[in-house]
C-alpha cells in the first residue's frame, strides 16, 4: 500500500510539471527557429499585423565585430524579423559558413538572407553550398514572403551575374502582377541605381543598362514601393519615379566611402504601420543619421 501511494504521488507530482510546462510555453511564446530555416521563417511571420517592425543590414564578411555589434543594438529593439541583404562570408566555403552561423547564433527571430557575390562566388559549388546552408522554399534562391500586409519579394542578383533573366525574371512579374498588397517591396545584394562616386560603377546592375531599366519598368508598372540592396560598402538612398531605392552596404565589410557620403558603419530599422512605412538609419554607436517614409 505505501509503495502504491508513493506512487500515486510521484504521478500527481510529474502531471503538475507537465501541466505547469504547458503553461508556461502558452505563457512565454518562444521563437524556435534559426537563420537557416527560411522556410519555417515564412510560416512564422505570415500572421504578421501592423503595427510591426523588421531590420535590414547588409554586407556583413570581414567584420565580425561589427557585425555581432549591430545585431546586438538591433536584438535590443525586438524586431519581429531581420532580413540580410548578402555577403554574410567572404568566399563559399564550409569554414566560413560555420563562422557566419557561430557569430548570428543570437538572432532569436526569422532570418532571410539574400545571396551575395562573396556568397556564391559565381560558382554552381557556391550555388550548391548556398542552398545547403539554408533551407530555402523549393531550394530556389529568390523567394517571397509575406507579412502584415506587404509583400516582400527576396531576389538573386548573383545567379545570372548582375541580372535578373529567365526563370527568376517570370517568377518575378508574375508574382508581382498577382500581388494585392498595397506595400510590395524588394530586396537583393546588387544595386540597380549607384552614387556618381560607387566604386562599384559598372560592377552591379548598371553592368546590364537595359535590363536593369526593364526590371525597374517592371517595378514601375507593378507599384513597388521600395527596392533595397547592398554590394556598395555605404548608405544610400534616391528616389526614382516614385520607388524609393536604398543601398545599405554597411553591416562590417570595409568602408568605400567617406562619411558624409554615406561610408558608416549602420542598419535600417523599418516601422510599419497600416497606412505607412518608417524607416530610420542607425549607425554603430546607435546615432540616427537618415530617415525616409514610404505612404
């Protein structure tokens, strides 16, 4: 008889833990995911509403420090997402890889990363490797997703060198045709429109003038509201026939700019509310240095 009551007190004991757990997990919702699980990131911000917030930064390789720093100030402010405009490694390499995912191991919320230069290195084996490190939908690299209203389109500048063609450019218009969202915005590593000083004239899209024109036609004609890229190590903002065209190439990788033009250290921080986007640049040391509205 005791051992049948120490039993049935053990069983008491253990159910109340297990109910207690169950409590605590409705309680205290907890992101379960990491940078890799694009896939499970696109079921986890679908049911998204404004108000709502998300971070961009970009060029992040050979900067570790900086990099682990402003997503540090970034984590602070609890985004619901962070989305990497590419170049997280200097070449496509396992060692690399390993480092990248080490040094974003704190990022606790969905993470969506576009594919950079240094990420692919123009190869089918940086290709290859790419999608092995994240689990991407279909394995594609350019994909879509969407979150409190808005469509966000990711693209993959590096697959056909600086252009987006074929495939990935039907993908595109029709995805982009078919969207009845009010705010349909871009992200990808290499920049249609560059300053007058990018040392990185005629190595981005401007390297293909007439498509890069198409494609901005196509962005015109389907009321994209913003386009953001990176590849420039520097911040950069113009406005072209109504689109809004960002560069934020300052997430560590070295500087290719002076200060007052943009050469800083920084993330953009987006605010969305229902009837606009705020976004706002923050440098390492926390400094507001720009802001813009989309409506």
């Amino acid at each position: 008889m005791e051992n049948f009551l120490n039993y049935f007190k053990k069983e008491k004991w253990m159910r109340s833990l297990l109910l207690f757990g169950v409590v605590l997990l409705i309680s205290f919702p907890s992101y379960a995911g990491s940078v890799k699980e694009v896939s499970q990131n696109i079921k986890q911000v679908q049911s998204i509403e404004p108000p709502f917030q998300f971070a961009i930064i970009g060029d992040s390789r050979s900067g570790e420090k900086v990099y682990t720093q402003l997503i540090k100030r970034i984590l602070e402010r609890k985004p619901n997402f962070l989305i990497h405009l590419g170049d997280m490694i200097n070449i496509p390499h396992e060692k690399e890889w390993r480092r990248f995912f080490e040094l974003s191991k704190e990022i606790n919320v969905p993470f969506f990363p576009a594919a950079g230069n240094h990420d692919v290195g123009f190869t089918r084996l940086g290709q290859e490797m790419y999608r092995k490190h994240f689990f991407l939908p279909d394995e594609m690299t350019y994909y879509s997703f969407r979150a409190g209203g808005g469509l966000f389109i990711i693209l993959d500048s590096e697959m056909s060198n600086r252009k987006i063609v074929g495939e990935q450019r039907t993908w595109l218009e029709n995805i982009l045709l078919s969207s009845k969202e009010k705010y349909k915005l871009i992200f990808v590593h290499s920049p249609l429109f560059l300053p007058m000083d990018s040392l990185r004239s005629g190595g981005a899209m401007d390297k293909y003038p007439l498509d890069r024109d198409d494609l901005h036609q196509l962005f015109l004609k389907t009321k994209v509201k913003g386009v953001f890229a990176a590849d420039d190590h520097r911040y950069d903002r113009r406005e072209i026939d109504d689109i809004l065209y960002v560069i934020s190439g300052g997430g560590g990788a070295p500087l290719t700019s002076l200060k007052e033009r943009g050469g800083y250290f920084h993330y953009i921080w987006v605010s969305a509310q229902k009837g606009k986007i705020e976004g706002e640049v923050a440098d390492l040391e926390g400094q507001i240095q720009d802001r813009f509205v989309i409506e």
